[in-house]
C-alpha cells in the first residue's frame, strides 16, 4: 500500500537512523523501503546490504556502479515506487514517531480530494541534537492548492514529512522529471488536488553543511528558484493560470541576482539576459494587455456617453 521513498549519497553517518526509524513503524498495511545510492563512496552501500540482510522484506536497493546525479537518482527512485501511496524520507533524515505512516495514510484514504498530506519536524545537527522544535509554520493554513503551493508553501517543510497518491505524481510525470524538487513536486501535485497539514511533528530534518540544498549559498538559491520560475512560464498552461505571479517573481529573482553579482561583466551579463528574456517571452502578454485596455477605454468613452454600443 505505501512505498517510502529514499535517496542516499555519501549518507554512511546517517543512513542507519534513518532506515531504523522507518522500519519501526507500527502499521496495518504492507509498505516497503526504496532505496537509490548514487554511487556513494563512504560506506553508505556497504551498510545499506547489511541492513537488506537484517530486513530483506524491507529494502529495495538501488546500488549505482557509477554517479548519474541527484536529480536522475531521485526520478528513478519516484519510477521504482508502485504502491498507491509514496512516503518520502532521505537517508540523512529519520521518522521520529512510530504511527506516523499510518496517520498518514488513514488521513488520505479519508479524503478524496487530498493528493498528500505533511507535518511538522524538529531540526537535527549531525549528532541528532535538537537545534529546533518545530520546523514549519502554517500560518494556520491547513490546506493548500496550486495557487498556494506556488505562492505560499515553497515546499517549507522538511521532505521526510510528505505522504502522497503516487497517480498524482505519474500524471505529471513527463513535465516534472525535467526539473525535479521538492517545490515542483508540490506544485505538479496540486494539479490534481490538495496538500493537507496535520498539527503534529513526527520527523527530523537534518542541518549539515553537506545537504543539497543546504549547502549552496544565496546567488545559488536564487538561481535555482529563478529557473523553475522560466520553467514554469514555459508551460502554457501555467502561464494563464500563474502568468502574472510567475513574470514578477522572474523580474524580482534578476533584480535580487544582479545586486548580488560579484563583478561587472556578470551583472552585464545578467541584465543582458533578463532584458532579452523579457522582450521575448513576455511579447505574447502585450496583445491581452491591449485588449485590456481598449475595453476600459471603451467602458470610459460609454460612461460619458461618446458612445451607445
């Protein structure tokens, strides 16, 4: 009934943990771990085939001969799942109560309209200290669709949370694998449905300095952020549907970028690029705009009797 989802690299510290506190959980359904290792060269694989050892009905493994890449390595591991839920939780990240699964799938068969369901997590350093007790903030928002999930939620809260209907996911497979996230994956998501936060924390979210996200700096954020801004205005779909937010965050992200940038040819080179990506993928926005237009200016020689009609 329920995958849980796993990518490792370089997690031998971690992945033991990690891997415990799923096998733990106390369910009435079947569920199965899988597990993608991007060609770790720390031990992590030596250790993952002595844990399918301990619970060869437990693990999946996908030991790579060879680095093919974060985002690859998660698509495949998404691919590899089945089961009509997928439960998320990287190999440096852990669960920390033993009915979470279960809470979380009687939440989703519950509701029809659901596509996934999260919760709250305490941050860890890498010797599982606490650093902080809660990692997400509502807002005392409970529910969140597309618009929200592009907007608001930005995908804060720690993965090892989310629980989710696998057939919402291959729906929109073929446009996610081309940039795969945790913040496309909220959004491509929410096509189909709604995200749902339950009022309890029971994960860890690791802080260390070698997490993907984590250890990247802001002008590397900022980048990242602004290419799944274009990627999504690409789509015609979502510009008509997000247009208007899509084309103030690409503009802002410039902005942001071109005051960061470290010498002048790369600023240069950033408002080169904003400038023509503005005056290209924008042009098909002036006809609406001038349509617009005309039916107020319209509407203002009406109102003052100019014209009838």
């Amino acid at each position: 009934m329920v995958d849980i989802w796993m990518v490792t690299y370089n997690h031998a510290p971690f992945i033991e943990k990690a891997i415990e506190s799923i096998v733990c959980q106390e369910t009435n359904f079947s569920y199965k771990i899988i597990v993608g290792d991007d060609h770790s060269t720390d031990g992590t694989q030596e250790l993952l085939l002595q844990l399918k050892k301990k619970y060869p009905n437990k693990l999946q493994l996908i030991l790579r001969d060879k680095n093919i890449g974060p985002a690859k390595n998660a698509i495949d591991v998404y691919k590899s799942c089945t089961a009509k839920y997928i439960a998320m939780c990287e190999g440096d990240d852990y669960w920390t109560h033993p009915n979470k699964l279960q809470k979380q799938f009687d939440f989703l068969e519950s509701d029809d309209l659901a596509v996934g369901c999260f919760h709250d997590s305490v941050v860890v350093d890498k010797e599982n200290s606490i650093i902080a007790h809660s990692y997400f903030d509502n807002n005392g928002k409970f529910e969140f669709d597309q618009t929200m999930a592009l907007k608001e939620l930005q995908s804060s809260y720690a993965t090892s949370s989310l629980m989710f209907k696998r057939e919402a996911l291959m729906n929109e497979m073929e446009l996610f694998q081309e940039m795969p996230s945790d913040f496309m994956l909220d959004f491509f998501l929410t096509e189909k449905g709604t995200l749902h936060y339950i009022e309890e924390n029971m994960s860890a979210y690791r802080l260390h300095s070698a997490g993907i996200w984590q250890g990247k700096n802001d002008r590397q954020n900022l980048a990242v952020h602004l290419k799944r801004y274009k990627y999504l205005y690409e789509i015609e779909k979502y510009k008509k549907r997000h247009g208007t937010f899509l084309r103030s965050e690409i503009f802002s992200h410039y902005q942001v970028l071109h005051k960061l940038a470290g010498s002048k040819e790369e600023k240069m080179k950033l408002e080169r690029e904003k400038n023509e990506y503005i005056n290209f993928k924008y042009l098909d926005t002036y006809p609406q705009i001038w349509q617009r237009l005309k039916k107020a200016f319209r509407y203002r020689l009406k109102a003052v009797g100019i014209i009838r009609k």
